[in-house]
C-alpha cells in the first residue's frame, strides 16, 4: 500500500484535473471490479456485486493547487489559488501543464521591498510563476491560460516511521480505498473516488444519486495541528497515536451509533484510534449524508501535518491503522450494526 500511495502522492491532480489520478486507479481496480465506470462530472466508480446492504467506500482525487489566469508581458504567469497558505508557497517548484513545464513561485526580493512590505505576509496576487520565459510571447509557446499548476514534491519516508509527500489530502484515503477494494466483502460494495472536493465537495455531491447506498464510510487525510506551542485541545489529531474517527465537523454530524461502533471495533481489535476533534471543515460526507432519502456515513481519517501544502507528513502505522479499522468494520460485517 505504501508503494501505491507514493505514486498516487507524485501524480499531479488539481481540482478540476484529476485525469492522471483517475486513469491510475482505474487501472488498480478493474481487476476486482464487475464494472467500472467514470460520470459525467469524473468521478470514478468501482462495483463489486454482492448481497447484502450496499456499502460505498468514498475519497477524494483531487489536491489543491493553482491555475493559470494570465501572463504577464516579462513571460511570467499569474495565478489563482484555492486552499493554499501564500505564505507556504514562496519558491516551491512547480509543473505547468499538460506538458509539464517546470517553473518555481516567485517573488520581488526583499531588498526590493519595501519597508511596508516586509511587515506583511506575501498574498497569492504578490507572487508569480517563472518557467524561465524570456517574454509573453515565449511563456505562450508553453503554457495557455487555465493550464494547471501543481507541486513537484516527491514522496519519501524519513524519520521514525513516517512519509512526507504532496496531496495526502486525500491520496491516502484513495491508497486505503484501492487496498479495501482488492478484499472480498459479504455485502454490494462500491469504491467511488470523487472529483473537485477541494472546491466544496461538488463531484461527492453526485455519487450517492448514482451508488444509492445503504450507508457510507469516507477514508481521508486529515488535519493535524500537533506542533511546537499548540495547545493539545487545537491540536484535531495527533500523528502517530491512531486511526482518527470523526464525530462531527463543519459539514457533518456523525449519527452516534456509527462513532460508537467504530470506536469499539478499534478498542476490541487493539487498533490505535483517536478521535478526530471538530474543525471548521468537511469531507464529502458533508453531501453525501443529505443525498436520497439520507445515508449514513462515517469517517475514518489519517492524521496529516502541513496538510494543503507544498508536502505533508504522515505515519505509516497511522494509514496502517485506518486501513485495519475499515477492513474490520467490512470484514465483521458491522455495518449491519449500524442500519
């Protein structure tokens, strides 16, 4: 699985172009699959028949990053950015395109700056992408307005047990998905890997319309704030102590007795959880527990440090235990606890 998620981490997939992401996984899951199929909107689906209540597993391809909104007469290009800290991005080396130019995040040098300047924090609109275009009409020999820009980073393991990379918000919980899928489970189970969730959760909100399932479980890469001079209780989650089950968030209440469910598999089966505190944001839950008639949906997370950034940090026993709490919860059939 670790290998699978290095190269979904280094794939590039910003909202709205999560082509390479897709036709990866595609490619993962048809041997498992009765059908495979991509809608409208490019969401991807996976279906394996079965009896029983129909399960959909959900995470989300896309990663924030920017796009081309014009160029500038020196060959530069300007951008718009969804997510993004500007303050993170001063820099970082980029690829542009469909035909992956290579560029880095600029800005006027601070010597050039002036007193003001300095005092602030840099905005998006402060800085640039240079591709080493030496004019407008050179830039647009590479690159077009509305080309893509995402992060370069690759994806290594370091320290004591962890991995640092791009986009683990959420190619990890596309990584633990395609792993659960590879299973034989004892119900219809669906893997649905969604588009444009960065952007407010707009390719989710199609999916339950089309799976039309009984009850939901979303894998994803979550927030973890424990750094120096946190206080513990703003920390959300905290990497290396487990598996993060979430009760609530901005978009979503978690129906008690999933919390509780998950909560108590993971305590019987020795797996490491924490819960996930409450936070200002969402994952596809969000419309997918308000879709048909109403589904019911969990949440299952893998604490990620720098999240919606140029890299992210992660554990490897963290993946390793969401992993093993979904597996259990399908595996035990404990949906059936739920409904």
């Amino acid at each position: 699985m670790l290998e699978r998620l290095k190269t979904l981490s280094e794939l590039y997939g910003v909202s709205g172009n999560e082509t390479r992401v897709r036709a990866y996984l595609r490619r993962q899951v048809e041997p498992y699959a009765d059908e495979v199929f991509v809608d409208p909107v490019g969401n991807l689906y996976a279906h394996k028949r079965g009896s029983g209540p129909r399960v959909m597993l959900a995470a989300h391809m896309d990663e924030v990053g920017m796009i081309v909104r014009g160029i500038t007469d020196a060959g530069t290009l300007l951008y718009d950015a969804g997510g993004i800290d500007p303050r993170v991005v001063v820099s970082k080396r980029v690829s542009v395109g469909p035909n992956d130019i290579p560029g880095v995040i600029g800005a006027k040098a601070i010597h050039l700056q002036s007193p003001e300047e300095r005092k602030r924090a840099l905005k998006h609109t402060d800085l640039y992408v240079d591709i080493g275009a030496k004019d407008r009409s050179d830039a647009e020999k590479l690159v077009s307005k509305g080309d893509y820009i995402s992060f370069t980073t690759a994806f290594s393991t370091f320290g004591d047990g962890l991995v640092k990379g791009k986009a683990l918000d959420d190619r990890v919980g596309c990584a633990i998905v395609t792993e659960l899928f590879t299973h034989g489970y004892d119900c219809d189970l669906w893997a649905v890997f969604t588009v444009q969730e960065e952007l407010g959760l707009r390719g989710a909100a199609v999916t339950a319309n089309r799976v039309k399932p009984d009850i939901a479980l979303i894998l994803e890469g979550t927030t973890a704030n424990d750094v120096a001079e946190t206080p513990s209780h703003r920390s959300v989650t905290t990497v290396g102590a487990g598996a993060a089950i979430t009760f609530a968030d901005g978009r979503t209440i978690v129906p008690e007795r999933m919390m509780t469910l998950l909560r108590e598999t993971a305590r019987r089966n020795g797996i490491p959880w924490q819960m996930r505190k409450g936070t200002a944001g969402g994952t596809d839950a969000g419309v997918i527990h308000k879709s048909l008639s109403g589904v019911v949906c969990g949440g299952i997370s893998v604490p990620c440090r720098y999240i919606h950034s140029p890299v992210s940090v992660a554990a490897i026993s963290d993946i390793e235990a969401a992993h093993a709490l979904a597996h259990t919860f399908l595996n035990e059939r404990l949906f059936d606890e739920v409904l």
